[in-house]
C-alpha cells in the first residue's frame, strides 16, 4: 500500500514574529480495492477471478494487514488451478509470471498498435475520401447497359469494367458505329475525326488512311485509348493494326534503323555508341600513325560495318543515306557521353563530400 502524509501548517504571527504553529498530520490507513483476472487454463478456457483486497496501514496501528475477499466459487477456480487459493493469490499478485496471463492482453496490444495505424495513417484516408468524392463528381453518370450508349468511352463503364484491366482489355468491346448512307459515314461522336474529315474534305472515316499521310499533324492521337476507336471507326481491329503496324516497320530500311536501332539505342543498346567509338579510334590510329585520313567512306566498305549490319539485322544503307545516318549517329554518340561524363562529375563530387564529412566525424 502507498503510504500518504498529508501535513497543513497553520502559523501566527504577531509584530513580524512568529508566535503560534499548529501542524495537521492525514495519512491514508486504509485502502479497498477490487481486482479482476481473467484465467486462461492450459485447456484454452477463460475463467474469471474477483478478488477484494483490503489493506490497513501500520504507521499507526502497528504492521499492515491485508485481508481477501473472494467469492467460494472463485476460489474453486484457484485451487484447481494452482492447488491451494494461497498459491493462487500469490500467483496472481506477481502477475508478471509466466503462469498468468490475461486472455485480453492480446487484444490490448492489438488495440494499441491498430491506434498508432490509424494515427499514422488518418491523413492519407482523408486524401483517399477526397478523391473518391471528386472522381463521383468526374465519372458520367450512365446506364450500365450497354445499348442505351453512344459515348465512345460507354465501354469504360460496362458493369464488369472492374474485370477487364490494361489497354488491351478494351479491344474486345465493340464501340456502336453509325450507319453508313450510301458510300458516306459519319465518325461516332467523341472519336476526334470529324474535324480532321472536314478539313480533308472526306466523308467517310475508312479514308483517313489516304488522307492521314498527307496530313498527319491535322489528326491528333492522345494515346492508345484514343487510337483504339480511331482504328474502329477505320474497321481496323486489333489483329489488322498489329499487322500493319509490322509491315510499316519493315516497309522500308529507313523506318527499320529508326526503330531497329535508334530507337533501341534510348533503350540502353550500344550499336550506335560502338559503331562511332570503332570509327573515331580508327580515325585517331590513322592522324598519329602519319597515314592516309580514315574516312567514312573507308567505314562503310570496312568488315566491322559489314558484321555491325548483320548483327543489328537491318540492311546495308546505300552510302549517300549512310553518311546523313551517320552524322545522326554522331549526335547521338554526343549525348551519350556528355550525360555520361555529367553523372560521373556528380558522382565523384559526392563522393568528395561524402569523405569530407567522414574526415569531420573522425576528427570530432
């Protein structure tokens, strides 16, 4: 039991002097209080214990006395448990003991620890439910039944759209198209080609593939989504468009290096790099060696050109088309190492300040 002194002083005093004190002594001799456990047997079953204790201080009544109150039946529970109700109340005052362990403990760590989740995690639900708002606010209230549509988007919002997910999930919903009349047909609205079609003067959608290639800034395509019903409106389906796509790519050597090889080379393919450092050190081999200028022309008759073409497979450039590919090759040769040079300087002054503040530490 916590002993308590509670002491009040009561002075008088008279001409600056202090003439009179009383003191007023409380301390606490008894305290009464009801404990409750909850036993969990080796059996897995949880039994409940009250146990009422009462403790007399002894400053005053010489020694401290504790009495239990506990009721017959929860004895029963302490003798079966540990033998006698003495052990089970010893057992229970040290409730550190491996012996005894509250049922509820568990789920009061639980509860702490989801309250410091909740805590940590209260400002991103509070972001999360402001974009739900907004996007109920943004997403078009339609039917889910996909007759009652005309929008070229209806498809996005089809009563299983949660089931269908990427781009290509879209190709296989049908978008309504509008009944040609005679040889003429206009494009569904939303697609983005009635004003291309007008200022190309055409009047159906199937010749944008001849118009297209003499305009093809006047036709703005804003993603895949977007091109998806372009190539349906054209009746392309998704088979069609990869097939023409494959044979544009190829159609000519110009477009195959494009995507072959320069494109590649964003990539993080060295073709283009190995072939201008093969020529630039040739070059270099020739000025110090006092020999005939290395030329480009002596590049593209040259074996490495030759095993360069093979390996990249793409066909062997007539020379006019080679030196302009080349000069591009250049550039690109450029970029490459002045970004390359631009990361290793920032690297290595990291680096510098890194050991600096090492140098400090030691110092300290």
């Amino acid at each position: 039991m916590t002993k308590v002194k509670h002491i009040t002083k009561r002075i008088k005093i008279r001409d600056g002097k202090v003439v009179d004190t009383k003191e007023t002594v409380v301390r606490k001799v008894k305290e009464k209080k009801k404990t409750t456990f909850v036993i969990k047997t080796p059996k897995g079953e949880a039994e409940r214990v009250d146990v009422v204790e009462e403790i007399l201080s002894g400053s005053l009544l010489g020694g401290d006395k504790i009495d239990w109150d506990i009721a017959p039946h929860h004895k029963e529970i302490l003798k079966r448990t540990w033998g006698s109700v003495d052990a089970g109340l010893r057992a229970l005052r040290n409730i550190t003991s491996p012996e005894v362990q509250s049922v509820w403990k568990p789920m009061w760590e639980l509860e702490k620890s989801m309250n410091k989740i909740r805590k940590v995690s209260k400002p991103l639900v509070d972001t999360q439910k402001q974009l739900e708002k907004v996007q109920k606010k943004l997403s078009p209230s339609i039917s889910t039944r996909p007759l009652l549509m005309n929008s070229f988007l209806s498809d996005l919002y089809f009563e299983n759209r949660k089931n269908r997910t990427g781009i290509a999930s879209l190709l296989n919903t049908p978008i309504p198209a509008r009944k040609p009349v005679g040889a003429k047909r206009e494009p569904t609205t939303g697609v983005g080609l009635n004003r291309f079609m007008t200022n190309a003067d055409i009047d159906n959608p199937v010749l944008v593939a001849k118009a297209y290639k003499k305009n093809p800034k006047g036709l703005n395509i804003s993603g895949f989504i977007n091109l998806r019903t372009v190539c349906e409106q054209m009746n392309v389906n998704a088979e069609e468009a990869f097939l023409y796509i494959c044979e544009g790519m190829t159609a000519n050597n110009t477009r195959w290096v494009k995507h072959k090889v320069i494109k590649e080379h964003f990539r993080g393919s060295l073709g283009v790099i190995n072939l201008v450092n093969y020529y630039n050190e040739k070059y270099k081999q020739h000025h110090d060696a006092n020999k005939a200028k290395y030329t480009l022309g002596n590049l593209y008759k040259s074996d490495y050109y030759d095993k360069w073409v093979q390996e990249y497979k793409v066909k062997k450039m007539s020379y006019t088309d080679f030196t302009l590919k080349f000069k591009e090759f250049q550039d690109l040769h450029k970029k490459y190492y002045d970004k390359l040079l631009n990361t290793s300087v920032k690297s290595v002054d990291e680096i510098k300040e890194i050991n600096k503040a090492i140098k400090k530490v030691k110092l300290k």
